[in-house]
C-alpha cells in the first residue's frame, strides 16, 4: 500500500513536470551554423583562398618542375644504365637519391607553409564570422546558436543569414 502511494506520488510529478516542459520550450530559440559552407561560400573565405594560391603558387610550380626534371633524370639513368660503368651508376644512383631526397624535403615544407598559412587565414574567416553570427543572435534574440549536429531542421539554419551578412562586410 505505501508503495503504491509512492508511485502515485511519483507519477503525478512526472505529469506536473512534464507539462510544464513545453512550455519552457518555447520560450528557447536555438539556430545553426554550417561552418563548411561558410568557407565555401563567403567572399572573406574565398578571397583568402584566392591569395593562398597566389602566394604559393610559384613555390608549387617550382617543385612541380623539379620533381618532373628528377622523373626525367630517372628514366634517362635507365635508359642510360647498361651502357654506364659501375661506378657511373652508382654516382648516377647517388645523385638521384640526393635529388629525391631534397624533392621530398621542399615538398615536406611547402606542404607545412601552405597548412600553416591556410590555417591563419581560416581563423580570420572563422573570427569574422563568429562575429557575424553573435550579432545576428543578438538581433534575432537566439539563445544558443549551435555549429555542429548530427541533425539540424532547416528551418533552424541561419548560414545564408551569415554569409550575406560577411558579403555585406558587416562584423570586421
């Protein structure tokens, strides 16, 4: 008998709590970002991709054309190799390694360079959005704006609002 008291008592809290929930619900106005479309999309994330390429493209064409003038290099050694003593070869072999090895050194810190400087110019972009994105809370009176979900309702979205408002140049 006092069990069932209990769970009486127990289920009739349940009940008060549960609906007084959605009301509260209501209340919170929650909304989403799709960072990944932001750096796709935005004129700050696409100017910043454009000087990227501007200034390592020059580094990335150097290398391009010494890892070409090695593969050359490699297959005149082995047309080459029959006809040359053994130690035209093994000088030859030896060159070639130092060649690769040094390619692989300068495409090793081009490809650190590159991170590095596309990392910075990233969190520029993220920064300025961020910004963006607290005064559009703050206008539309959000309580949580949220950047990754497994799920998120489309109606939810406000990355169109951001990147207009980027484009725009507002949050700099």
């Amino acid at each position: 008998m006092n069990s069932f008291r209990h769970l009486r008592s127990l289920a009739l809290v349940v009940s008060a709590v549960a609906c007084c929930v959605p009301v509260q619900a209501q209340d919170f106005k929650a909304g989403f970002v799709n960072t990944d479309r932001i750096f796709r999309e935005a004129n700050s994330a696409k100017a910043a991709q454009a000087k990227l390429e501007q200034e390592f493209s020059r580094r990335e064409k150097d290398i391009i054309e010494l890892g070409n003038s090695i593969k050359a290099m490699s297959e005149k050694y082995e047309r080459d190799a029959p006809t040359l003593s053994e130690s035209q070869r093994v000088s030859r072999q030896k060159q070639l390694v130092e060649q690769d090895r040094d390619l692989q050194r300068k495409r090793r810190e081009f490809q650190e360079d590159l991170n590095a400087r596309k990392n910075e110019e990233l969190q520029q972009v993220l920064e300025r959005a961020n910004r963006v994105v607290k005064q559009v809370a703050e206008s539309e009176k959000y309580d949580a704006i949220f950047q990754e979900a497994v799920y998120i309702n489309p109606k939810h979205d406000i990355t169109d609002k951001v990147i207009k408002a980027l484009n725009a140049g507002t949050g700099k």
